[in-house]
C-alpha cells in the first residue's frame, strides 16, 4: 500500500520537503518562481485580516489582498461562522435534482444590488467561466447567425482555452488555440471599436458583432475607460444589438470605491457582468455572471435549453452560503466606503512618493483600493538590471520586472511586508490592501515603501540579484 501524507502529517511538513514535493508533483519552475521573492522560502501558520502569521514567528502585512481574492481579509469571522454553521448542520452539497434556497437568495440579492434588469444569474467556479459563460450566452443570444467577438489588447479574462484566447496580456506569452472571430482593439479606443464593429459585417451585409467584452476598468494595468466613452460604447451596442460584457472579477466588491466600477457612471448598464474573487469571501471558489432578463430570456429560457449550460459544481452548497455571507458583510460594512477611506491616504501618500523619488517612479495610478506604481529609473539603471541578470534579455520587460521585484523582495525580507507585481503591460508594483485595512496600515506601508526606495534602487538590485544567486533552497 503507497504511504499517503495525511492531514496531520502535511501540517508538519518543513519548508525543504514541500520544496520537494513541488519539485516532484506539482512545478519544478514555481518552486524557483516563488523562492524569488522570498515568499517561498517560509511557511504560514495561519492568517487572520491583513496579517499572515508564518511559522518562524514573524508577522507579515499582507498588501497584494490575495490579488483581489481577500476583500474581506484572511479568515473573516462571520465567513467563518457561516461555512461552520453549515458543515454542522449537515446541509446539502450538491442541489441537480433539488431547489436550492441558498442559489435563490443569492440570485436575488445580486439582483437587487446592481442596476437596471440585470438580475438573471450563474454561480460557476472561476472568473475564466464566468467569462466563457458570458460570451457563449452571447453567441446564443443571436442564434449563432453572429459570429464576432471584440477584446481589448491588454485585456486579461482568464487562461483557460476560451478565455485565454480572450485575453491580450503580456502574461500569455504562448498562444493556444482558441475561440474563432476574435478582433483585437487598442483598450479605451472607442473609435477603433466602432471601425472593428463597422467592418465586421456577415455575408448579408449585417452587423457581425455578437459581443464586446471590455474591462471598464483594467486591474492589471491601471487603466480606465472614460465616462464618457463607456457611455458611447453602451449606446453603440444598443444600436446595434451587441451585447456588452463587463468583466469585474476583480474590481467587484467595492475594490475601486463603488460596489462594482462601472456603477460610478449613472446611467451605464452592461448586457452580462462578470465578477469573482471575493465574492467567495476568501474562502470560497464561486464566481458569477448576472445578465439583462431580455439576453437571458433568448438565450436559455426554453425548455429545451435549460440544461444547454451546465457544471458540476454551479451553484454548490457551501459555496453559495459564503458568497451570501460574503455579500452581506460588503453591504453592511459598507466596503465600497471603506475603499474610499484607503484611497484618501494612499493616494496621496503615493503621490508624494512620486514627487520625492522623480527618477524611481514614473507613475502612480488607481482608484479605491487598488493601486499600481509604476518604477522605473532612466536607461541607466534598465542596462543595470540586463548586466545583472543577461541571460534573459530576451524578454523586453524583463529588466523593468527586476526592478519592481527588487522592491518586492525588500519591502518582505526588511519590512515584513508582502506585496506583488502585475506581468500585464508595464509591470506596476501593486498595492492593493484588503478592505478590512486600516488607515494606519497603509501609513505603514508608504513608510516602509519610502525607507525602501530610499535605499536607490542599484543598491535593491544588486541585493535582490546577489540573493537569488547565493540561495540553494
């Protein structure tokens, strides 16, 4: 009989054998990818708000906010309280051939918090399926007599094969195939969707489009769409029957200051939205997708299309309570509010970073809580980092990634701080706190960031690089 590693084992495990085991079951290169930051080189104890607790007793401020999956931070009491209560009530998983009160109150609260008659919803895993399920809703939705779909060039939906073949960031650097009719448009260019949009037509001479998929705003690379121009958009698909999907798997949830981005503009309404992340609370895997009633009604609501959609786990039990909890505690700690007070000191604070560190930061940009700066520091210090680390000047952004994962690897191994970088586009240092965050935190993160930058940025690289060298774990 094979030795199988029991829970009381795994928990023992020290920091060389699950190296080890990754090496041998799991990646070989994530072993060498997590090590680099220094994150990989410790295990956690437990967690709790913005505070990760690792083994050898130091406390580490958790500021990447598990890259949008941590809203309401690690292990949130009522999340907790919620799942427990229905573990020990022996409630049911799996509902294929009952109701399940748990999807229907979630149905309903999504739709009485979001605008308009968008309130027809689906509870898939991921936000990569709730992206595919968006765009094949699309697709039925005009009977398949469509047969394009627009995204945006730095856009990111996922990376499964449907969604990865939506997404345009840098992150992919091989391609798979994918879904056929994709058009490609420069983010935020309304006049190139409208010359996409005019040139893709069917052989009857008709509109081709049958979706246009749009990050209104991007978390990955900062960017926004103007008001005005997401109001143009949205008109243009009503005239055209297109149906526009908005993808906010990571800024839902009061991420940017507002329960979802878009709902800051008055007036603007998506066809589908799509959202994930922290509407699992931190605990569970549950995405969503909530369309306009008219879209959904063409699409599926036949007898003969009510199974044409369908998962293993759509809607699963526990999964379902969470996202209620979760829900609950965005609405009643009015989270979009708690974004706003993060955003009153943290931007600020990184614009007066940027003002005293002129040659290091190019930018800063953001909204709510979530953030990205953008480091640089002239081509004298970009040929630095390609002397440093030449074997991978292949990769143009390469030298631009060391330089914000110096920063990254300081700001941890001096300042118990844990931050990420974003692999789309230009590769900002992302700063992106839980909402459970206090003002104060963020205080002590721009200190930390300061004495950091500080230190110059030659001084971080040769660090950074003399580390990754000298370690063998």
């Amino acid at each position: 009989m094979p030795h199988l590693i029991g829970i009381d084992e795994a928990e023992q495990l020290g920091t060389r054998q699950v190296h080890q085991l990754y090496r041998d079951h799991v990646s070989r290169s994530q072993v060498s990818l997590m090590t680099t930051f220094g994150f990989g080189r410790e295990l956690v104890d437990h967690a709790e708000g913005v505070w990760i607790h690792l083994r050898d007793g130091r406390r580490v401020l958790d500021f990447s906010g598990g890259v949008g999956v941590l809203n309401h931070g690690h292990n949130h009491p009522r999340i907790l309280a919620a799942r427990r209560r229905f573990a020990e009530a022996r409630r049911m998983e799996v509902h294929k051939a009952f109701f399940s009160p748990y999807l229907a109150a979630l149905s309903h609260n999504v739709a009485a918090l979001l605008p308009g008659d968008l309130s027809v919803s689906y509870f898939p895993n991921s936000g990569a399926e709730a992206n595919e399920g968006a765009v094949k809703m699309a697709y039925k939705y005009h009977g398949g007599r469509r047969n394009t779909v627009l995204r945006a060039d730095i856009s990111f939906h996922g990376k499964t094969l449907g969604a990865g073949s939506l997404t345009g960031s840098s992150e992919n650097a091989f391609r798979f195939p994918g879904l056929p009719g994709i058009v490609v448009y420069p983010y935020g260019d309304l006049a190139a969707v409208r010359a996409a949009v005019d040139t893709a037509r069917t052989p009857g001479g008709d509109c081709d489009v049958y979706a246009i998929l749009v990050e209104p705003f991007s978390a990955s690379t900062m960017r926004r769409w103007s008001e005005d121009d997401l109001l143009a958009l949205h008109r243009l698909c009503r005239e055209r029957d297109i149906v526009l999907i908005f993808d906010e798997v990571y800024t839902g949830w009061g991420k940017t200051g507002s329960l979802f981005y878009f709902m800051r503009h008055e007036g603007l309404l998506p066809d589908i939205l799509t959202y994930s992340k922290s509407l699992g609370g931190g605990k569970a895997s549950i995405a969503g997708y909530t369309a306009r009633e008219p879209i959904f009604r063409r699409a599926y609501d036949r007898l003969t299309d009510v199974i044409l959609h369908s998962t293993t786990y759509y809607g699963f039990g526990e999964e379902t309570a969470t996202a209620l909890e979760a829900v609950a505690v965005v609405v009643e700690d009015d989270y979009p509010a708690r974004a706003r007070a993060l955003e009153a000191v943290l931007q600020p604070g990184l614009d007066r970073l940027a003002k005293a560190y002129p040659d290091v930061i190019g930018r800063v940009s953001g909204a709510g809580a979530l953030w990205g700066v953008f480091l640089g520091g002239g081509p004298g210090l970009l040929d630095l980092a390609g002397k440093l680390m030449p074997g991978f000047t292949h990769d143009p952004q390469f030298r631009t990634k060391l330089i914000t994962l110096s920063v990254i690897a300081h700001l941890f191994r001096e300042h118990g701080i844990m931050t990420y970088y974003s692999p789309n586009a230009d590769n900002p240092l992302m700063v992106a706190p839980s909402l459970v965050a206090t003002p104060e935190d963020v205080e002590h993160f721009l200190t930390a960031l300061d004495a950091t930058l500080s230190r110059g940025l030659p001084r971080l690289l040769a660090a950074f690089v003399r580390e990754r060298v000298t370690s063998r774990w």
